[in-house]
C-alpha cells in the first residue's frame, strides 16, 4: 500500500522511545501505522442541544465562552468556564490543565464531547474534549491504546504518515469501477479522519471488501495448487479387517466420512478436506481408518496436534486401532530427549514406522519421511495454512486430511474453509448419553461438592473450571486459589490435582497423566483442558463464572466430559444477572448440538469478534469482521470465482496488485509458487 515503506520511526515526531511502545500495538512501519484503524469515533458533528442532555450522557454539543472563572490553585488546581449554546447553560472544568483554560477565549464557540453531570444549579462537564467551531476534522479518530501513546498521538503521527507518504494503488481500476469503491489513498485518509459518516462507511467498505478479496483468492488459489497430481499413488483397499477389529460399530456419518476421503485418495489430485465433527463424534477413528488405508498402499501417515498431551493421547488412541493390525504408530515430541528423538527420525526414514504422531516437532527440517503419503492435522485451528503447507511439503504431494471440533456456524463455512473439502461428522456413537447441563448461581456451592463427592466416592471423577490462574484486581474465581481452598476444606480426604497454562509443560502432562490413571479424582483447571483431553471416568464438570466463556467455548469445554457410558453432569455457575449471560446459559442447558449453538453464538455475539481468526489458522484481518461483512463476503466470492477463472494465477498485467496483495497476506506467496 505505501511505496516505500520505511520504519516507524522515520516519520517527524517519532524517536526511539515512541516506537518501543508503537511496537506493543504491532506497529513497526509507517504501512503498520497507517492500517491501524480506528476502533471508534467522536463524532463533533452530532451535536445535542445543551437543555436536552440526561443526567449521566456522553454526547457532543455546542457552545460559546460566556464566562471565564477565576482559577482555584490548591493540590489540584481547578480551572472552569461557563458555556452557553442558547438552549441552556454548561460549567466546563478542567483540572491540572491551564493550557485548555488559557486557550478558550470568551465569546468563542467550541464543540465539546464529553460525560454530563446535572445539579441543581446547572449542568457541568468535567476534562471534556474539544475543538474549535470551525475546526477542520470534527470526526475524531479513537484507536486502541497502550501506555504512553494517547489516540491524539497516534492521529497526529497518522497525519504526518499521509501527507509524507506515497500511497500505492493495488487493486485493478476494471474491479475498482465494478465494485463501485473509492481509491485506496481516499479510504485511508477517510477511515482515520472521515469527512462525514458516510465517507467513513464508504472507506470502511473498500478496506474490507480488499482484505476479504486477497483472503478468498489466496485460500481458493490454495485450493487450486492442491488440485497438482498427487505422488501418492493408491489402490483401493478391502477396509472390513480394520472395521471388524474394532471394538463398537462405526456410525453411519463416520462410514461415509471414510467413503468420502477414499474417493478423494482414489483419484490423481491430493485429498484436502476437512475432517468437522462435534465433540466426540469419532473424527479420530475416521483418521484411523485413513491411516490404514494408507499402509496397506504402502505410505506412511504423520498426525499434527498442538499439544504434547494431546500428541500422546492420539499416539495411544491409534496404536489401539491399529498396533493390533500391524501397523506401527510413533510419537515425535518436543519433550523428548535429544537420543529419543534422534531414534525415532531414523526410524522414521527408514521406513520401519507407518503412524507418526507428534506436535511442531514433525515440521522440523530434519524430520524426514520414507514415503509420507497423509498428513492429518487436528485442531486445525491451532495451525496456520503455512504449517500445513509445511507438514505437506515432507511428501510428493501428499493427501491432507484437517480435523477440527470446533463447530462453524454454516453461513461462514465457505469463507473460512475455502481451501477444503468438508465432510461432517452428525452423529454421535451409539451409548453416548447427552450430558445434563444446568445454570445455577454461587448459592449452589456446597450442594455442587456434595455431588462431586458423591461421585467420587461411586470411583468418578470431576472437573472444575476457572477463568483465571491467580487472584488478581478481579472477582472471578481463580483456579490456584480455589485449589488450595478445596484440597483442604470440602475435599480433604480427597485427591485434588490443579492444571493452568503456566505449569511447566512436564508438570501439566504429570497432573494429566494421574488424572487419567484416576489417581487423582478432582481436576481444578483453567481452560487448559479445553480442547481434546479424553477421561472416560470423569462424569462431573463445574464451569465457575460462565460468563467468562463464550458459547462455543463453553461447548468445548463441557466435551471433556460425557466420554464413556456413564450419565454426565456439567453445571454452569454464573451470578450474572444480565439477559445476554441467560441467553447463553439457557442455549446451553437446551442443546448438546455444537452447531446449533455456533449458530446461535453468532446471533447473540452479533458483529463482535466472533472467531479470532487465528484460531481458524488464517491470516491476521486488520478490519474485516467475519459476523459483520457477510454481505461483502458473499461479494468477494462472486468476483474471486471470475477474476480467477479469467486469470487462475494472477499472472496478467492487471492483477499484478492482486498477485502482490495476496503474496504479502500469505507470508511471501511461496505456497502459489509465487516465489
């Protein structure tokens, strides 16, 4: 976007010290600062009459110096003037500031912004801003802050950034004129210091249609490289000795999941699909039979997942499905020592091992395969398209299966998975009992410990989580607290482990290592435990301060328990008294059904940050909102579909910003062979 983008740091005004706390935000270059848009406005435009002003309103309004009051110097010094728009009167203070005072001059008109307090003398507004009447931006910019650096810091060093900088036009001018959107010098200057509201809307528009464009050609120009003939060479396989070996008869979705992936695997293109099922719906078992499918065609097979505990539990899981077959599964993690690793990669090349299962430590340079002919990925949004890449690039092109359990409203799935295939998983093996889930307050305390100990003492275990690790300024409950309160109040007698994020990583695999060998019988958690961690024996999940989670969040988190045969419990605990927490809770108690409550967490978030693209492995978005723009998503799809059936690898004139856009959102375009 700038021609010649420079550091942070060569625009007047800002040194070294500036850039430090620039560089908190994310901001290194001057393109940095300038796409670092506002999070909201003051809009001096939208002016209220002084008299109709609520006690307690923040709003902007008008009004002329009418008196200026003689200073009060005490500890604070206190600096005040009367208003006046005509409809009524306004006392404006201002403390420790002169400057504001001795600026204002009698029988002027200003525009304020700012919280009105009423009494019964007169209106009064306390360190309000304000600018002159006639002041040439009455739209303020408001940007997200750190310490040091103030939203009039930030505006004005944005100010110098556009009057000091080329700005270069990327988008095609033929796609400019079709989608109707104003230049891209025009939407910055307009998203920082809008003429009008309208303008801003306009801005706003162009800058999102542009991110969502170069994410939805990049994802399906992605797709199309995949679409390159495979290496892997496979033939089809009789699948009834790894079906008739299990111990439980696969559903009817996870049989047709398999159909779906051999059909793909079948065939000269690598398989790209993606693997979505609900929490415990058995996407493991359809990478299992993946697996052998792969073995018998003599391939390798590597599994990614993004922790050493859940590495280990899938490395267990498969070698369960499949040792008993004949085929080798192997762990590759970061934990183990230099020699374990060292053995495990020779027999990794050397072919002597089938499964290999792992965490980042497979994309290692040095992690070589004899013949890779699958990748799978789970929680595929733990992963970015670039670590996928990079597990594939250990093959010829080898088939790619990503797993996820994180449930996706439907209306987004085009967008979000727009480099894969989809196959679902909507049934859940047959003995599996919905799991009861109640919203209760804190009163419920003790009667909640009876039941944990009820179960315990039946050999159960249970579950607790908190939203924090440590007491803080915060109320809400605090897992490293209420482990020492428990352990030796209502649970003395009793095991009780504690689990958060900051554990070294061999003390959480030893607290998960006791809990499912039931040695330890109540878990105090943080959302550590959220995502995959299998204990069939723990039937009991108290969530405290459920108003902390979101919805999906709280789906997966309830997933941990409901893993065996046994009738399961999970108790949301929440003394909000708010109607967006009910709701929540309410969908909660009312459905086990992840996608309904993804859809139904899409509609009370509304236009919030609903996903945190970073979880879904895309790259980062600067403005676009997924919830929000559907609309221009649905635009961008139409005119990606043409613009890359016209010119599938952006090579022409045209689309030479386009091609440029998309090599920069996807780290370099080295995965298009751009490079």
């Amino acid at each position: 976007m700038i021609k010649n983008n420079n550091d942070i740091t060569y625009l007047r005004g800002v040194g070294e010290k500036k850039a430090k706390m620039y560089a908190k935000l994310g901001i290194g270059t001057i393109e940095d600062l300038l796409c670092y848009y506002p999070k909201d406005y003051i809009d001096f435009t939208d002016l209220k009459n002084i008299c109709e002003i609520e006690d307690g309103e923040s709003c902007a309004f008008k009004g002329t110096v009418t008196k200026k009051l003689r200073p009060h110097i005490g500890r604070v010094a206190v600096y005040q003037v009367a208003v006046s728009d005509g409809t009524d009167d306004m006392l404006v203070t201002f403390f420790n500031n002169h400057f504001s005072y001795d600026n204002m001059v009698v029988g002027q008109c200003y525009l304020f912004y700012g919280k009105v307090n009423s009494d019964f003398a007169m209106k009064q507004t306390a360190s309000p801003l304000f600018i002159a009447e006639n002041a040439e931006h009455a739209i303020m910019p408001k940007y997200s802050l750190t310490k040091g650096l103030s939203s009039n810091m930030i505006a004005a060093n944005v100010r110098t950034a556009l009057a000091s900088c080329e700005t270069e036009e990327l988008l095609p001018e033929y796609l400019s004129e079709a989608a109707g959107l104003m230049s891209i010098r025009e939407a910055v200057r307009n998203i920082h210091f809008p003429e009008s509201m309208e303008r801003q809307r306009e801005a706003k528009r162009r800058l999102v249609f542009e991110e969502l464009l170069v994410l939805q050609l990049g994802l399906s120009m992605l797709k199309s490289k995949n679409k390159s003939k495979s290496g892997v060479k496979a033939a089809a396989v009789d699948m009834e000795p790894f079906y008739g070996s299990l111990p439980f008869a696969p559903t009817g979705a996870q049989k047709r999941a398999v159909e779906e992936c051999i059909g793909d695997m079948l065939g000269e293109l690598p398989m790209n699909r993606l693997l979505q099922g609900d929490v415990g719906s058995g996407k493991t078992l359809v990478a299992a039979a993946m697996m052998y499918f792969m073995a018998q065609n003599g391939y390798q097979s590597s599994l990614m997942a993004p922790t050493e505990i859940l590495a280990k539990q899938h490395r267990d899981t498969l070698a369960g499905f499949l040792e008993p077959l004949g085929i080798s599964v192997e762990l590759l993690t970061g934990s183990m020592t230099a020699k374990e690793k060292n053995e495990a990669k020779k027999r990794i090349k050397g072919g002597e091992v089938q499964v290999v299962v792992g965490t980042h430590a497979l994309i290692q340079k040095d992690v070589e395969f004899a013949g890779l002919g699958l990748t799978v990925t789970d929680e595929q949004h733990r992963f970015g398209v670039a670590q996928r890449a990079e597990l594939q690039a250990k093959g010829q092109c080898p088939h790619s299966l990503v797993m996820s359990a994180t449930p996706i409203p439907r209306t987004l799935a085009l967008m979000i998975y727009a480099d894969l295939d989809i196959s679902v998983l909507d049934e859940m093996p047959k003995g599996r009992l919905p799991i009861r889930t109640y919203g209760v307050d804190s009163s419920f305390h003790q009667r909640l410990y009876r039941f944990i100990i009820k179960y315990v003492k039946e050999g159960y275990q249970a579950y607790i989580v908190c939203p924090l690790i440590e007491e803080g300024a915060s109320e809400k409950t605090a897992a490293t607290a209420y482990f020492e309160e428990l352990k030796s109040g209502y649970f003395a007698g009793i095991s009780v482990g504690l689990l958060h994020g900051k554990m070294k990583q061999a003390e959480k695999d030893a607290v998960m290592t006791d809990f499912k060998a039931n040695r330890v019988s109540v878990l105090i958690s943080t959302t550590v435990i959220e995502v995959g961690v299998d204990v069939p024996n723990a039937v009991v999940m108290i969530i405290e301060n459920a108003e902390q989670f979101g919805l999906s969040q709280l789906h997966q988190l309830r997933g941990r328990v409901g893993r065996g045969n046994t009738q399961s419990h999970c108790i949301l605990v929440s003394d909000s008294k708010s109607a967006y927490t009910k709701a929540r809770i309410d969908t909660m108690v009312a459905t086990c059904n992840g996608f309904e409550i993804a859809d139904k967490d899409l509609e009370l978030r509304g236009p919030g940050d609903f996903f945190g693209y970073a979880q879904h492995g895309l790259p980062p978005m600067k403005i676009a909102n997924m919830t929000e723009d559907m609309e221009t998503i649905r635009e961008v799809q139409r005119y990606s579909a043409e613009i890359l059936k016209d010119d599938p690898k952006l090579t022409r004139e045209k689309n030479k910003g386009l091609r440029t856009l998309t090599a920069r959102l996807f780290r370099g375009g080295d995965n298009f062979g751009y490079n």
